[in-house]
C-alpha cells in the first residue's frame, strides 16, 4: 500500500462564481484537486467543462484530479490532459476500451484512471488495473454531491486493494462520495488510499482545516490496516 494518502477536495461543493479562490483556500492541506466533469448525459447533471479547465489550470499549481462523469470520454478525456490534468478518471459504464483510452491519456502526459460507478461490478476490471494509474470506487451513486456515504462499497475496495497488493501494482485507489471524518476510516481501512471529498471540506467553516483532519484520519486507518 502507498504510504500516505491523497486528499482530494471536490470543487463540485465550492462556490462556482470563487473557484479560484476556493482552490487557493486548499492548496498547502490537499494533495490533488478534484474535479467533477457532468454532461446531462451520462448523469442527469450538467456541472462544467473544459474551458473552466483550462482556466482554472492557470491559477494553481495544485495536481488536478479530473474526474469525468460523462458520455463518449474518447472525445473529451484527451483534451483535459493536454489541458495539464495530472489525472483524468473516466468511467466503465460509458467507454468500450478503457485499456486504448487509459493509452491515450498517457501519451497525452496524463495519469490514467477508471471509474466504477455504484451498480457496477469491478471483477470483471481488476485485469485492466496493470494499464491504469487510478482506480475510483463511487461509494454512491454518480452525478451528485451531497449523498450519504454507500457502506456496502467497500467490499469492491478490498477486492481491488487485494488484486493491487498481490500483483504489486503502482495503482491509486480512490473513493468518492459521502466521504467525510467517520467514513474515510472504513474507507481507509478497506484499502482506499486516495479520498475525495466534497461537502466535507467545503461545507466546513475552514477547508484546510477539515482537510488535515481527513488526513488524520486516513493515516490513522491505513496504519492499522498495514
Ligand atoms: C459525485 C461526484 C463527487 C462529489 C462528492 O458524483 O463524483 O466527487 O463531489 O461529493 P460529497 O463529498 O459531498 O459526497
Ligand atoms: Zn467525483
């Protein structure tokens, strides 16, 4: 397991007319930002897209998480690489080669991840885990924030901590949704190593703040896990 884990605050919970400003209130406490990616198509919201991207890209130096809950990602995941994404994750459920996607992506300079949305098995992906970077757990339903915390995920967690431990991959594995100071220690416990976390960092009085708690929290687990 990776020794320390990654917080990725989503700015899906921050104010949209001060996203600059509400990435600049994180950097120092988090490790990646996140960004959640919706088309009114593959989910039933429609958040931002690119050229917020491209702009936000120039006001921070902070990695940005991309995470695309949309359809057709062969036609968009590139450009938020070339956009200087660090990681753009895109799903399962709407892409039928991950592996020649995950190719691009990387070719692009870009870390390459897979989404598994909340009905969908992983088994038949954990092969595909050599070829990607990132692997990220919905641990709800995908398209909006806000929504408790889905227990009963973290049985794909371990199964897919197990497959990274006994192969020895280099794989990221990422939570989303519901996470906040009680849930990422399942979540950590269960393998996860990276944690993205909306309404739990910018729902708090001070974001940084909740930040290094969450980190507390994740190493206190992924301790007693090792
Ligand atoms: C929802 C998004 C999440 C969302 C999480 O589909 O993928 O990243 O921002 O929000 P919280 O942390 O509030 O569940
Ligand atoms: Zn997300």
């Amino acid at each position: 397991m990776e020794p320390s884990p990654i917080i990725a605050p989503s700015i899906l919970a921050a104010d949209f007319a001060h996203l600059a400003t509400s990435v600049h209130q994180i950097e120092g406490a988090a490790d990646w930002v996140h960004v959640d990616v919706m088309d009114n198509h593959f989910v039933p919201n429609l958040t931002i897209g690119l050229p917020v991207v491209q702009s936000l890209r120039k006001a921070t130096t902070i990695p940005f998480d991309v995470h695309l809950m949309i359809a057709d990602p062969e036609r968009w995941a590139p450009g938020f690489a070339e956009a200087g994404a660090y990681n753009v994750t895109f799903h399962a459920e709407a892409c039928d080669n991950p592996v020649a996607l995950a190719r691009t992506l990387r070719a692009a300079g870009a870390k390459a991840g897979l989404a598994i949305d909340r009905d969908t098995p992983v088994e038949p992906y954990l092969e595909l885990l050599p070829h990607l970077d990132t692997l990220l757990i919905m641990t709800i339903k995908a398209g909006f924030g806000g929504q408790k915390f889905m227990p009963e995920m973290l049985d794909k967690v371990r199964d897919v901590r197990r497959r990274i431990n006994a192969k020895d991959l280099q794989v990221r594995l990422e939570v989303d949704g519901g996470i906040a100071a009680d849930t990422i220690e399942q979540a950590a416990a269960a393998g996860a190593d990276a944690f993205v976390a909306g309404t739990a960092v910018y729902g708090a009085e001070d974001p940084a703040e909740a930040c290094r708690k969450l980190r507390a929290a994740a190493e206190r687990a992924m301790a007693g896990a090792a």
